[in-house]
C-alpha cells in the first residue's frame, strides 16, 4: 500500500478514551444490544429499521444481491421519498414544528415549518410537472444554501425525478460536463450567492456553462441577492412566477424502492468525475437509522445542525433526507463561518440553542487557529453531540473539538462514510461506545468492514492494509451513471475473489481492533473535506497554452488536511516560471474546475521524476512537497531528477 504520512502515523500513538456518562447513555437511542442483534440477522435488523419509514407497498425481499455487485433493497417495496421526509409530519400533526431554522449570511432569517415545507415542495412538484418533467428526468441543480435548494431536491425526489445537485463552487466547465453527462432536461440556480459578505454572480456562470448545451430545455432562477442578470426568452424562468402561483395541493405518488434518486458527482482517480446513482429504499432507510442513532436525535427536542453545503454527500443525507426523513428541526446557515466575525457558527449554537452540531475537522482547525477565546464568549451549553466527517481528525483536534465546544462532556462521533456509501458506515454509537480521539472504531450495527492486506485477507489487531466493505448494505451506491464497466472496475475488481468492496481508503486495527482512518490510497486528494483527484488538476494545468506537463500531489496541511501541489514543467522552457506564469496558473486550474482545486503552490521544473515504464512517482514529489528527505529512488529511470528538482527548487527556478 502507498506509505503515510508522518503525522497519520502519530494518530496510532493516541490511548486516550472517553467512556460515556451514564446520564448520556441512560437516554441513549442506540443501544450495546444493536450490534448483537444486527449480527445475529442482518436483513432482519435492516428490515426493523425499514420500518421507520411509510411504505405504501411494503416489500417481498429485503435484499437481492444475485446481481452483485447492483443490489436491490426492499425489493417490490414502494414509497414516496418526499412524503416519507414532510407530509407524514404534517399528517401526524407536527405542521407547526419548525423543520428549517434558516439563517442567511448576510443577516435575514427564515423559519420553515413543517407545514409549510409542504406547501412549498408541492408547488414546486406541481411547477416542475407543468414543464414536462416527469419520473426519471434529470434535473441539475446549482445554487447557494437556500431553502428554494432543499424545496427542488424534495420536489424531484416527490415526482420521481432524478436531482443532481453541482456544488455552487464549481466553474462552468465543470457544471457542463455534468449537465451533458446525464442529459439533464432543467437546470435551477440563483442569481447570485452571499460569499464572504459579498454578492457574487451564479447565473452567468450557468449561462456560461450552458451555451449550446443540447439537453437543457429550462433554467429556472431563484431570486436571491436581486442582482441583475440576463435573461434567455424562451428558455429561463423565475423561480417565484413559475412556483409561488402554484396550488400547494399536490398527490404523491409511490415510486419503486429501486427508483434512481439522484446522482452525484464525485472525484475518482481519472479526469472524469464519476455520476454516483442512489436510489430511494434503502438509501432512505439507512439515512434515517444513521442520523436516529449516531446523533441520538430526538424529534421534537434536538435542534441540529449539519455544516456541510447541499453539494456535497453529506448535505444530502445529513441535511436533507436523514434528518427530515427524522422530523428533525435544523438550522441551516447560507454563508461561511467568519462572515461578519469568527464567532459566527457559536453565535448561531447561542439563538437556537443547537444541540447536535456536525462539521468537518477542516473548520475545527480553523477554529483552533481563530483562538479559545471565539467559542468562549457564546454560551454553548445547549450542545450535547458533536460530530466530523470528511477526514481523518487528528487527535488534537479532536481533544480541542471536545474541551472548547462540547464542554468536556459531549460524546464526539467521527463518521467515516463516501458519497458511494450514501450513509455513515464507521463510527462510534453516543451513549454506548467509549470514544478515542483521531479513531471512527467500529462499523455500525448492520455494516461491516475489514482492514485487508493486499491478498485481501483480513489483517491482525496492530497491522494495516486497505479498508474494504464485505458486505451490501443498504445505502449503497447502485453504479455510475452511464458507466456499469467503469463501476466494477473502481470498486469491485480490486477484491473480485472474494466479492469486496473497495473503498479506497488506508486502514489499521488497533490493539482492541478499533478501525482508524488512514487516508486515501489512490489518486485523490481530499482537501478540507473535498475529493479532488490528481488528474483532474493535472488535466486543467496542462490545458493552459504555457504548460507541457504536470504532475499533482495532494501534501500534508495543517488546516486543510492535504494541500494542493503541482510540479509544472513549462513548454520549451523559454517561458520563465516567475510569480506572475504561476499565478496565472493557479487562476486557470480554479477557472478549469473551481476555486477548491486551486493548488496552494505550484513549483516549476526542469524534469519529473518517473518509472521505467514512464509512471509518475507522486511519492517522490511529495516528499519534497511535505520538505521530507526524498525516498528511495532506485525504481527511477533516472535517478538523477529528484537532485535536479530539490536544487532546482533550492535555487529558486
Ligand atoms: C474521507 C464524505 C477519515 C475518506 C462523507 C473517504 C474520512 C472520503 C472520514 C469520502 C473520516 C470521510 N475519517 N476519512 N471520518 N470521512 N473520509 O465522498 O478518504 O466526499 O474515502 O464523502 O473522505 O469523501 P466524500
């Protein structure tokens, strides 16, 4: 397996564990006995949890894995996604139960109750159906965190049609390739977004993206900064003349348990984002029993908040499906956290009292680095679950995460789970495990995972290997859009023997056998939280007229996990690669793919190191990025290039 990185290495020295109080556990939701249970029988167990939801048809089979590796779950089961996330709230007689506290970024708030959730993804249904959409279509979806964003994805989810929400981050470039790769019928987007107290465009980057895009019959646009954007007759709409006339009456109907949701595009180790398909069944149910027990959520008391945007897997099944699917009160905020001020995310646990809060441990180093004092001036004892997702926490982050905003005393869950896995996967249970900082420990009751060496055997307590799934669960992505060879390959072929899935993440086994997080072993980096594959950028670099070949590695950050470095070597090497070509560089890549993968440092070279057989060595250029002693270079085919780069590098040129 690919070597890591000093500072992962340090998390295995960490001992410390966090027994949860009695008082926490005495009202936990989850319970020792579940693991039990689940393993006694699975599909039982799953079928149980099932049961959370409203099915209009309840199902024959829980699971058909005869043509592994596409599962069905609850299979001949029907429901509505939508009706399961609002209506049967209302029919149960929580309409006037606040579903979203809405908090916007440059001040105005919104509370949205249940009963108005309702209304509101009604007419949206009944609008989208007036334009022709119908079950199966796709709609794209490309807009800031405002609730007309959740209204579409449940209003989709609510007529059957696929939702593919394209992070807001994303250039036009990107947004394309996504629209044209599943054909998208309508595209929804705003104005423009509140960025850092500002008003930046989104509708021209979609006009932008769009032009001659075959596919696209509307574009709807919500009205939310009142910037003045250009209209094509004909084929735009207002999102407040098309939605607010229409009546909130609308008959959902149930769909198949297998019935696409939507698709999500998602970094792999080529150039091409790959389109994850989720369904509805079984990604519901394990949305639902996710947030239920590794939050401890209580409807009706909890007022939680999940940091994470909508473009992301974990704004789609901790923001949307989950925590609805629970009837739960949430906040969600539009903007970033140090707009106006730093203390802005505690200012917000403060007004509405937030009880569950979960985020990412990108932000909680950035809180470290703001300084004690931020969450110290706000009263945070309303907290009592913090969660992480998205990297493997450091245990000092962990440990500041715990004493500066749970007080010492609320349970921290580390999630480890991928937009493929749909769900949280790993993670400790609140109430029931005893917690250690930088570990996500065990596979949830119902799940299952292993630490295998490279023969796909499973290793011993202490060793290390890969991180692989061994069984179907019931979140699980269902393919690739358009692309079943390309979804056996990347998951399935790895372990085909012995039918694993291949998660593409490094893993160890503690001497309790608890499972830490090791980082990914592919090409793809992850910085603050977000996949970005190596080739993409690479792609981008070289598509600039001065490049003649890149190489990319993702190197040790201390806030954002990995940071972005690229060895660039320039055409005919008469360009200079002074600040000014590498800055030029650096806005290409953001305009390429988004401001996300813009590399932190770009570094000219004469040569890269490579294989024989012409591979590029990435582990040689991140030593020299993370400022290591370079490794060993016997497999170059020149072994003289890494002194040619570290002088060069030395030398400044
Ligand atoms: C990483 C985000 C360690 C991992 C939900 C995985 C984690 C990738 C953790 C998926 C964690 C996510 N500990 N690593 N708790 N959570 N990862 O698809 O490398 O955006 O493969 O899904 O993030 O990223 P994705």
């Amino acid at each position: 397996m690919t070597e890591q990185s000093p500072a992962l290495d340090n998390l295995l020295t960490e001992s410390r564990t966090f027994p949860p109080s009695e008082t926490f556990s005495a009202q936990a939701n989850a319970t020792a006995d579940f693991y039990a249970e689940a393993d006694a029988d699975r599909e039982a167990f799953w079928a149980k949890q099932a049961e959370r939801l409203h099915w209009d048809t309840k199902w024959s089979q829980v699971l058909d894995w005869t043509n592994a590796p596409f599962a069905k779950w609850f299979v001949g089961g029907k429901l509505n996604v939508a009706y399961n996330c609002v209506d049967r709230h209302v029919a149960d007689g929580h309409g006037e139960q606040v579903a979203i506290h809405w908090v916007g970024e440059p001040g105005d708030n919104r509370d949205i109750t249940y009963a108005q959730l309702k209304d509101e993804v009604s007419k949206a249904a009944n609008a989208f159906e007036s334009l022709g959409i119908t079950s199966g279509d796709r709609v794209a979806i490309q807009m800031p965190m405002v609730p007309e964003a959740i209204f579409a994805m449940l209003a989709c989810a609510r007529i059957g049609a696929v939702h593919s929400v394209v992070f807001g981050g994303f250039s036009p470039t990107a947004l394309r390739s996504r629209v044209d790769d599943q054909a998208a019928k309508i595209v929804i987007t705003t104005d423009g977004q509140y960025r850092r107290g500002k008003a930046a465009p989104m509708k021209v980057n979609v006009d932008e993206a769009l032009e001659g895009a075959e596919s696209v019959e509307k574009v709807i646009v919500v009205r939310r900064t009142g910037d003045e954007v250009p209209i094509t007759e004909g084929r735009d709409l207002w999102w407040h003349e098309l939605v607010d006339g229409q009546s909130a009456e609308h008959a959902p109907q149930a769909f198949d348990s297998e019935h696409p949701l939507f698709i999500l595009y998602t970094s792999g180790t080529t150039g091409k984002p790959k389109g994850i398909l989720h369904t509805s069944g079984g990604y519901l149910t394990q949305a639902a029993y996710t947030h239920h027990n590794v939050f401890d959520h209580k409807a009706g008391e909890d007022v939680y908040w999940c940091t994470a945007d909508i473009g992301w897997i974990t704004g789609h099944t901790y923001i949307v499906y989950g925590p609805l699917a629970n009837r739960t009160t949430q906040v969600v905020y539009e903007g970033t956290p140090n707009t106006p001020h730093e203390g802005r995310h505690w200012e917000i646990v403060q007004q509405h009292k937030v009880s569950i809060y979960y985020t990412a441990p990108t932000l909680i180093r950035t809180f470290m680095k703001w300084g004690n004092e931020i969450p110290q001036k706000y009263d945070l004892s309303s907290l009592r679950v913090l969660g992480s997702v998205g990297e493997p926490i450091n245990p000092e982050a962990w440990i500041w995460y715990r004493e500066n905003v749970g007080a010492n005393s609320a349970p921290i869950v580390d999630t480890w789970w991928q937009t493929e896995t749909g769900a949280i996967m790993i993670s400790p249970l609140p109430g029931v495990t005893a917690t250690k900082p930088g570990s996500a420990q065990k596979a949830l009751p119902g799940i299952s995972a292993k630490v295998v060496d490279d023969q796909g055997v499973e290793v011993g307590k202490g060793g290390g290997g890969y991180l692989v799934l061994d069984k179907p669960w019931p979140g699980m992505l269902r393919g690739i859009w358009g692309d079943e060879e390309r979804f056996r390959e990347t998951y399935w072929s790895r372990f085909a023997d012995q039918g694993y899935y291949f998660a593409g993440d490094g893993a160890k086994y503690d001497a309790d056998g608890d499972i830490w997080l090791l980082g990914r072993v592919d090409d793809v980096m992850n910085v603050s939280g977000h996949r970005i594959s190596t080739t993409e950028v690479e792609s981008a670099l070289v598509s600039h007229p001065t490049v003649a070949e890149a190489a990319v590695v993702g190197a040790t950050d201390p806030t954002t996990g990995q940071g972005i470095v690229a060895f660039v070597i320039l055409r005919g090497n008469a360009v200079d690669g002074g600040e000014e070509a590498v800055q030029e560089l650096r806005d290409h890549v953001a305009k390429e793919i988004g401001p996300i993968a813009k590399p932190r440092q770009i570094l000219v070279v004469q040569e890269l190191p490579k294989t024989r057989s012409g591979k590029i060595m990435r582990r040689l250029l991140r030593d020299v990025a993370e400022n290591r002693q370079v490794g060993d270079v016997t497999t170059l085919a020149d072994s003289s290039v890494m002194d040619l780069i570290s002088s060069g590098l030395k030398s400044g040129k």
